[in-house]
C-alpha cells in the first residue's frame, strides 16, 4: 500500500480535529441549555436587588444525571454555578444561610446582608442525591393556595428554586380545560355548575369526591387562572423544574349518565359526608375518548414538555368493584389516557389511598393495581411516609418507582409540632438504605403550609445532602440566620422547642378552636399534649430575654408570637377544664372567675396573633374577596374562604374544625363569640338550677354559625401593634398564673 502524501494526512487531520471540535461545542452548548441564564439571574434579582450586581451565573453539567451546584468567588464577585436555574438558586440560598446567614420563610424573612459582603473562601460543590424533590399536596391548593395571585406564586416558585425543589405539582387553572372537553360532549351550563365546586374545594373536586359544593364557579375564575397557570408553568420550567400536570382519573358530571344513557357509569361516595360522585367504569370507550380529549386540550394549553401527570383514584373512597381484575384495569385506563397523547407519559400517583383503606389495599393488591403500568412509566409518592409508611409493607412498591414524603400538616393546622430528631435522620437514612428498591427522591407534600418553618427548613436540608443531621447544631445555625446574629436567650429558647413542641409528631390543638363543649376533646381539637406544658413556658421567656437585640426582626417576631401563643393555648385547655369542673360542682362564683379568665385568654390571643400579617382572618377573606368581579361573585368567594377554615361544608358537616386556624379575628370573630354564647347559656342555667343541654345547645350553634359562614363582616388585613411590647405585657399578666395552674396540676396528678 503507498503512503499518502504528508500534506494529505496532515489536512485530513486538521479536518477531524475541526469536526471533533465542532461537535463538542456543539454538545456542550446543548447541555449548558438546561440552565437559562437569565431566569437564574432574574430570581437574583428578585430576591437580593441592591446586591444582584455581585453575583455571576454560570453552567456546569449535572454529575451521575444528578442536579449539582458550586460557589466560588472570583475578584469581587460570587460565582454561582448549577445545571439548571434550580441549581443556581440553591447555591444562591447555600451562600444565604451559610455566609450571610439569612432565610427566607414563609414565615418572616431576614434579609439583612452584613457588611462588609461576605465571600466564598474555598469552592463549596454539592450534588443531589436525588432525581427528584416534589413539592405540594393537592389540599395545599386549598387549605392555603385557594387566593394567590401572581405575585403570591412567583415568590413561591422562588422559594422552592431556593430550596431545591426540581418536582412541584401544579393544577392551578386545569376547570377551564375540563369546561372545554365537557362543552365539546354536548353539556351545558346546568352540567357545570352541578360539577365544579367553588374555588376552596377544587382537591375534593379533583379526586373525584364531591361536586357542586359552594359553586357555580363562576366563568371570570377560569379565565382568570388559567392565564395565571401559564405564568406559572413558564417560571417554573425557565428555572428547569419539571411541574406534574393533572391527568384523566374517571370523575364525571352526576349528569353524565343523563347525556350518556349506555355509558357504565358507577356511584362513590366520600365517607357519607357529602352526596355521591360518578366514575366512569374504565372499559366504557369513552373512559378514553374523555382522556384524550383532555391530554390534547392540555398540550395546546399548557404543553406537556415536561410528562408528569397526576391523578388519583377512590381517594378516601370504597371502590365501587372490588375484583381483582377492575383494580387492575382502573390503573391501567388512567395510564392509558395519557400516553396516547405523551407517549412519554409518566404517571405520579399519590399513594395516600393505600393508607387510608389498609384494611382493603393489602400488599397483593396494591401488586396488582400497580401491575398495569410499566415500571419506568409510574413514581408513587409514599405520602405519609413520615409517619406511615407503605414502602416497607410493599417491597418498595414491588420495583416501581418511588418518592419519601413528608406529610406532617392536616388542614392547614398551624399550632407549633413536629419530630424534628425523625425528620433530621430518616430523611438521609434512607438513601443508603439496601432495601429503598427504586427509590427515586424525597418529597414535602402537607396539606397546608405557611406553619412550622422550622420543620421544613430541617426537610429540606436534605435536598442536597445525604447525612444525618444534628439537631441541637443545626437549630444553632437556624437560630442564627432566622435572626441574623447569634444570643444565647434564642438559643436557648431552641433548645427547649426542640424538647417540647418539636419532639414528637402529631397536631394538638388548644381547646378555644373546638365547638363548645364541657368535653376535654372535641373531634378535630385533641388537647392531650405530648410535652410538658410548663416546660414550655422558658422558652417564651427566653425568646423575651432577646427583644432589645431582635424586635425589628421579621422571623424573631413571627417566633416570638407563636411561641407565646402556644404557651396561652395551651393554657386555655386547662382553664376550660376549670370551668367544666366548675359547672360540674355547682360552683357559680368559681365558674364565672374561670370563665371570665378563658374569653380573656381568647382576647389576648387574638391581639398578640393580630401583630403579624401571616396570622390575620381578615387577610384570608380580603384575597378571596378580590377575585371577585362583581358582587356575586365576592360573596361566592368569600363563603368559600369562611367555610372552608370553619365548618368546612354546610350547616350540619362532619369536618367542621378540621381546618381550625390560630388566627386573629376567628378567635375573637368566630370562637371567641361561640364561647361567651355556650358560657351565657351555662351560667344561667347555673343559675336557675335547670339542666344545661348539650344537644340543643349545639343546634342553636350550628345555625349561628352557618349565618357566620354566609356573612359579611369585616376583619383586619393589616398587622397592629408592636409584636415585642405585646408579648411583653401578655407574659407579664400570665405567667405567674400560669406556672402556678401547672404545679397545682402536677400535685393533684401525683395525689391520685
């Protein structure tokens, strides 16, 4: 064979290298287009503006297909570098709490930059140790999200980028689409409104257990939000999130069978306490002519680039068919409905149900419901994982993919509690344990937030770490961005919530919040405390003791207020009982001293929650009240926003207090009113010797209530009064009293 010529080889060379070169930048600029630059610096922008100017954005590839971020510095200016916008604000927020030592919250934000700015002496790198971290429950939607705005949602969607949130579920605006695919088959506006319920109640309305109820949703809401989805969904996806998307489940109109006469159409009902909803059987052929309307009526909405849909069958419901071979086809028909149009649809199933109907959803089961979906084409969120685990019962939900939430929140609750030790280790366990299977990230699904931020900045420290973290260290570093600085007093004061209200699960709430009764517990208002009372109270002196240094501080107020709050609540439990002793043993005078004490108690509170914005009725009925575009629609949105948190559905329903709030202007607008009424009718039957019936008594209150419901006064939506100076004064009235309640307690506990 001849050689070829020098110059030959040598152009052939330069060719190969040319191409070569071509081809990686090529590559390389298709991978940095994951990270869209001018999102990540926008959301700088947003969060630090006087300070934006100091960072710089940049791209890095992901390691092992995992989200990774860097900071370091270079002259005068920070780098913060990741593979996508979520990666640069978590490195933006990894410099926030670690170097400035601030935090965002939902609950107060401490912002204050020191001077002079700090710097990245070394590379700090981290990478995920999971594909996904999920965020929302759909009650979320409700239960705290059922007013937001625009401005509300960016400054959400920022605080999930900060906190590594890659998984967010978003139904926001998905009625307007259901109208459309319904329209299109022939139903009216009678169908609709007997299908949509009012904007509070769209979760139950979603999961296919109730229709109607404080509807008809009005035509301006739909419009409205489904333009706010498409902001919502742009954001989400410029920052590199994959948002879940709402998929087909059955649900249909209670009119369907009227339009649809040959149609196999079944009943569910949602644990009787609301009329039945329909379910279309999964063989009837327009189980996925229904399907596939909506999936298209989506991608043309809102796109389907991202391919995650969630749907949920028979939440909290009996299946209408118990058959194996109907549990089997009912997953498959939801899966099916959206891979004809995705044909990369994956399907994210909230795996709640195998919770609540354990009894019916043994592991076989589950097997076999699962079994209808491919393996790589289903992630089950283990909902309440924190606490009730399905994965260990499972063998990993037999090979599927998975996600470990945390759930702690129940409507919307907000009293302080949560097991910050579990959530410190399990969280990180987890990922190391040999027997996860495929286990896919770690998610944080309550069903309302806007409480307890300390309990999910803990969560979420695990987004980008796979240790265990130590607590009593951790609140240290905690205390000190919440506040800016480090004190002893705060520290302190930590130190105690995490042995007190922060030591064990589960929602305890304070008596005031329940329908009046001499009972010691009222259905949703458990009082039994898992925790010493009166070892709670150093804590409120402690935070006190630091006032002089922190008062103008946004988080040390919030802090402040809902740790005197709990000391009062739990105290109000205990005067209750007082006067339910009291009444028991004919005692007018010491009935009238102790029940004077409690509507006090009441009033107080409802001054001390009234210094913070967060903790105001009046808040929540005003951002209701301004979607309205006419008067009609105002009062519709205003019973939604009052029902929801009191009785939650009409006069005589079940769940009333299941979404009780810690909030100025319920306290004295709403509880406080049913007290001093419950109070009037005990004493004078005290006094004129007749025995006081209970029954009648709660009669009388549900109609009263009810008219609550359907009113319309008006209630605070600012902050009043100086947060410090009121805790002051309120600690100073109480305190002694309320030590000296516990001991006499603790002495009559150790007669018996």
């Amino acid at each position: 064979m001849k050689k070829k010529p020098v110059m030959c080889r040598t152009i052939a060379m330069l060719l190969f290298c040319l191409t070569f070169a071509v081809q990686t930048a090529g590559a390389k600029e298709n991978d940095s287009a994951s990270l869209n630059k001018e999102a990540a610096y926008a959301l700088i922008k947003r969060i630090l503006p006087k300070y934006a100017d100091r960072f710089l954005v940049a791209y890095i590839p992901m390691e092992n297909n995992k989200d990774v971020f860097e900071l370091e510095a270079k002259g005068e200016k920070i780098i913060l570098k990741g593979n996508n916008g979520v990666s640069v604000a978590s490195a933006l927020n990894y410099w926030l709490k670690n170097y400035a030592h601030c935090d965002i919250s939902w609950n107060g934000t401490n912002l204050e930059i020191p001077s002079p700015f700090l710097m990245v002496k070394e590379k700090v790198h981290k990478v995920t140790p999971h594909d996904y971290r999920h965020y929302f429950n759909y009650c979320t939607f409700n239960y705290t999200a059922s007013w937001w705005d625009w401005e509300r949602w960016q400054w959400e969607i920022d605080f999930m980028a900060l906190n590594g949130i890659n998984m967010p579920l978003s139904m926001t605006g998905q009625n307007a689409l259901w109208d459309r695919v319904y329209r299109s088959l022939g139903f009216d506006d009678a169908d609709m409104d007997a299908f949509f319920t009012g904007p509070a109640y769209f979760m139950w309305f979603w999961a296919g257990n109730i229709d109607g109820l404080n509807g008809p949703l009005p035509k301006s809401w739909m419009k409205s939000h489904e333009e706010l989805q498409k902001k919502i969904l742009l954001r989400e996806r410029e920052l590199g999130m994959k948002p879940i998307l709402p998929a087909f489940s059955g649900h249909v109109p209670p009119t369907f069978k009227k339009r649809f006469p040959n149609a196999k159409v079944d009943k569910v009902n949602w644990e009787g306490r609301f009329a039945d909803a329909y379910v279309l059987d999964p063989e009837d052929p327009m189980f996925q002519q229904i399907a596939d309307k909506f999936m298209q009526e989506q991608k043309n909405t809102f796109g389907l680039e991202n391919h995650l849909y969630g749907a949920d069958t028979f939440n909290e419901m009996d299946l209408p068919h118990q058959d194996s071979a109907y549990v089997r086809k009912i997953g498959k028909a939801v899966y099916d409905g959206m891979v004809k149009t995705d044909p990369n649809a994956i399907w994210v199933m909230q795996g709640w149900l195998f919770w609540d109907r354990r009894d019916f959803w043994k592991p076989e089961r589950i097997n076999n419901y699962l079994s209808g979906v491919p393996d790589d084409k289903l992630i089950i969120l283990d909902l309440f994982a924190d606490e009730q685990p399905i994965w260990t019962k499972t063998k990993s939900f037999f090979g599927k993919p998975w996600i470990w939430c945390m759930l702690h929140n129940f409507g919307g609750r907000n009293p302080l509690y949560g097991n910050l030790d579990y959530i410190a280790k399990e969280p990180a366990e987890m990922v190391h344990d040999p027997n996860k299977g495929q286990l896919s990230g770690i998610g944080i699904v309550p069903e309302g937030i806007e409480q307890n931020p300390v309990v999910y900045s803990l969560m979420l420290n695990h987004v980008w770490n796979d240790k265990p973290v130590n607590v009593g260290d951790w609140l240290i570093g905690y205390a000190h961005s919440r506040y800016g600085k480090r004190n002893q007093y705060t520290e302190k004061a930590w130190n105690i919530l995490h042995k007190t209200v922060y030591a064990k699960e589960g929602s305890y709430e304070t008596i005031v919040v329940a329908r009046p009764t001499f009972e010691k517990d009222n259905e949703w208002a458990a009082t039994d405390l898992p925790y010493d009372a009166a070892a709670l109270i150093p804590a409120w002196q402690n935070m006190l003791a630091a006032a002089d240094q922190f008062k103008n501080n946004d988080c040390y107020q919030f802090d402040l207020v809902s740790v005197g709050t709990q000391v009062l609540a739990n105290y109000a439990s205990v005067v209750q009982q007082k006067f339910a002793k009291d009444f028991k043993q004919k005692n007018s005078a010491a009935f009238k001293q102790h029940t004077t004490e409690f509507m006090q108690l009441i009033a107080d509170m409802d001054q001390l929650m009234g210094t913070r914005r967060e903790l105001l009725l009046g808040k929540w009925l005003n951002d209701a009240k301004k979607w309205g575009t006419n008067t009609a629609e105002t009062r519709l949105y205003e019973k939604n926003a009052r029902d929801l948190i009191t009785l939650w559905g009409g006069k005589d329903a079940v769940l009333h207090e299941y979404a009780n709030k810690q909030w100025s202007g319920l306290f004295n607008g709403f509880y406080g009113k049913r007290w001093k009424m419950f109070i009037t009718e005990a004493s004078d039957a005290l006094k004129s010797k007749k025995i006081f019936d209970q029954k009648v008594f709660t009669e009388k209150i549900k109609n009263w209530e009810w008219d609550w419901v359907n009113g319309t006064e008006l209630y605070p939506d600012q902050p009043s009064g100086d947060a410090a100076a009121i805790s002051k004064m309120i600690y100073a009235k109480y305190n002694k009293q309320i030590i000296a309640a516990y001991k006499e307690l603790k002495l009559t506990k150790n007669k018996k």
